[in-house]
C-alpha cells in the first residue's frame, strides 16, 4: 500500500538520493573486487570454463551477478528521480530482489557447505544436517516474501518506509546456517588437529570472512524488522550491501580454494601431498582423518 504520509517529502527526497549513492557504492565495490580478482580469474577459472562445475558456478554468478546489481542500481538512480513508480511494478522489483538474494546465497552455502563436508571425510550426519538447513533457506525466504510482499508499506516512488516484521524468518534461518558452517569448520580445524593444509586454511579463512560479513549485515537487517533501529538511509541501501557481499564472498570462495589447490599441487614437488579436492564431476571425495589424503568414493 501507497503510504505517503509516513515519509515527509524533503526526508523522502534525502533518503532517496543518499539510498542511491548507497547502492553505487555497493556497484563500485563489486567492480573494485572484480578487477582485483581477475587475474586470478583468469588463471585458475578459464582454463577450466568448459569441465569444471565451479569454474562455471564462478563466471555465472560473477558476470550474472554484476548484470543484476547494475540492473537495482539503475532502479535506485530511477527511484531517487521522483518519478510515480506502480505498485504492481514496485512489488515485482522487490520480488526480482528476494530472488536474486536467495540465488546468491544458495551459492555461497552449497560452497561452504561442501566445504564442510570434504573436511568431515563425506560424513553421514553432516550430509542430514545441511539437508536440512539447505531446505529451510528457501523456504524461509519464500515465508517472507509472501508475508511482507503484500504488505509492505512504500512511497509512491517505490521507497520502503519499514522494514516488515516477516524478514525476520529468513535472517534467522540464514544467520543459522551461517553460524553452524563457521562452527563446524573451526571445530575440524582446531579441535581435531588435523595437518594444516593451504586448502584447508583457505576454507577457514574463506567460510570466516564471508560469514562474518553476512551475518553482520543480516543482523542489522533484523534489528530493523524488530523495530529496533528506526527505517532511514540505511534500511534502503541494506539489500544492495547484502548482495554485494554475497557476491564478493561467491567469488573469493571459488578462487581462493582454487589457488590453494593449486598451490598444494605446485608443492608436492612430485611426492604424493595432503589435500582436498573440490570435485568437477558427480562423485563424491572425502578427506581421509590419517592423512588428509583425498579418497574418491564412487
């Protein structure tokens, strides 16, 4: 529902324009992460483009993902211009926004979660778990689009005046899911003493920083459902952040495990050496407790 009187005009109009310097910023950062991985993109990807399911993984999500940034940062500049936007077109952007988030961080977690599950050697109860979790992310986000879609209160420039209550189930799912993975992780790493390979401190690294700034956008996404931060420049600009991060976080994932494989491959200097292989075909490889070797078990 059209709600104009909830957003004075001149703080609409202020809110508006910072919201979409917000959103550019997030777009220029994209552009700066793109430039500075491309040529370990170049080195580590490409070559693998037409065999590799990650490599593939890797270039949709990076050029697909820049193509659908541009594309919110354009609606943003469009929205910061005054111009009467309809609610029919109004709620489909907000709908095409909850599904290219919920794309991204399907990417990001079946790669953390693979991640886990090569360093748990393929375990059983790892595998239930993530199905479970890998279940409830997409049916969380569906709960809160069909929730607050309907009822989101906007402006009749398309702009937000509160963040609805019903995000709360898909940032709680996700900051779940996100919260398990890290643990996971750290406790294989630290507590099982296992041999410190470069791909394995790759996934620590790797899983810590993507978590970290998920979920620390995610929770202040939260706070605003909650009411606890009132709805400002902020809340407007969360969505284009959170998909930055998502992105950035896709991309750094898939190189970063790349390289370290690559430097793992590089030092064996003709010996058998210890790693983890993130698999290009359909079976599944675990990492054996002994030696860290990796079994490939049909």
């Amino acid at each position: 529902m059209f709600s104009p009187s909830d957003v004075a005009p001149a703080s609409q109009d202020h809110i508006e324009r910072y919201a979409s310097y917000g959103a550019a910023a997030a777009l220029l950062l994209m552009f700066v992460d793109y430039a500075l991985t491309f040529r370990d993109e170049r080195r580590y990807i490409w070559p693998k483009a037409r065999v590799c399911r990650y490599a593939k993984v890797y270039i949709a999500t990076r050029y697909l993902g820049l193509a659908a940034q541009i594309l919110n940062v354009s609606f943003a500049i469009w929205r910061a211009s005054q111009t009467y936007i309809a609610p029919s077109l109004c709620r489909s952007f907000f709908a095409y926004q909850a599904i290219i988030v919920q794309a991204l961080v399907a990417v990001v977690d079946g790669l953390l979660m693979r991640g886990v599950y090569a360093m748990f050697s393929g375990s059983y109860w790892i595998l239930s778990l993530f199905a479970v979790l890998a279940a409830a992310q997409p049916g969380s986000m569906l709960a809160s689009a069909v929730i607050a879609l309907p009822e989101a209160p906007f402006t009749q420039t398309c702009l937000p005046t509160e963040v609805h209550s019903g995000l709360i189930y898909f940032g709680s799912v996700t900051l779940t899911t996100h919260a398990s993975i890290l643990l996971l992780i750290m406790w294989k790493y630290f507590a099982r003493r296992q041999a410190r390979t470069p791909l394995r401190t790759a996934i620590l690294r790797d899983t810590t920083l993507a978590v970290a700034a998920i979920s620390a956008i995610m929770i202040i996404t939260l706070l605003y459902a909650l009411g606890v931060i009132r709805v400002g420049v902020m809340a407007n600009i969360i969505c284009y952040w959170f998909f930055c991060a998502l992105w950035v976080s896709a991309g750094r994932i898939i190189v970063g495990w790349e390289a370290a494989r690559g430097s793992e491959a590089g030092a064996s200097m003709g010996v058998a050496t210890s790693h983890i292989t993130i698999p290009d075909d359909a079976s599944v490889y675990a990492l054996s407790a002994l030696d860290g070797e990796v079994q490939k078990r049909a």
